[in-house]
C-alpha cells in the first residue's frame, strides 16, 4: 500500500506520496497500481479520506506510480514481481 497525504500548492491542494510514512497530518493509501489510482480519483476517495473540499491534484501519485512499474519487471500476469517475506518450513 502506498500511503499519499496533500499538502497546500499555489494552484490548491495536490496529493503528495509518503512511502517512508513520516510526512505529517492525514494520510490515505492506494495500492501502487494504476487501476486502483483511477478507482479512487472516480470515487472521490482521497477528498473523504483526507478530508478535503474541492478538487485535488494527483498528478504527483500518478507519476510516481508509473516510475515505479516502469522501474519493477513484470512478470507473466502483467504485475511487477513480489517477493514473500514468509518462507514454508
């Protein structure tokens, strides 16, 4: 999960992404995929979440969110390849 908070811009408020969880205030998460970033935006997910008024610029979680797939080979489903911290025994 990616957490995302806003923060004020000169043009409103716009989403800032949080993956090390220390920016302060409200914070809201998304999976890192591009799907559930569109799901959300129609939802309206983030304005409820953070509670926030207007519009919210998500440019900056789009991108980063396309930076990361972009950097994380994708395996034969079409999702980046995962590694499980869990081992049988």
């Amino acid at each position: 999960m990616l957490r995302v908070t806003a923060v004020d811009a000169p043009t409103g408020q716009r989403l800032a992404v949080d993956p090390a969880r220390r920016l302060p205030g409200r914070g809201a998460h998304v999976h890192p995929d591009p799907a559930c970033l569109a799901l959300a935006e129609r939802r309206r997910a983030f304005v409820r979440a953070l509670r926030l008024t207007g519009l919210v610029d998500t440019a900056p979680v789009a991108e980063f969110i396309e930076r990361t797939r972009a950097a994380t080979p994708a395996t034969e489903d079409g999702r980046g390849s995962r590694t499980s911290s869990t081992t049988k025994g």
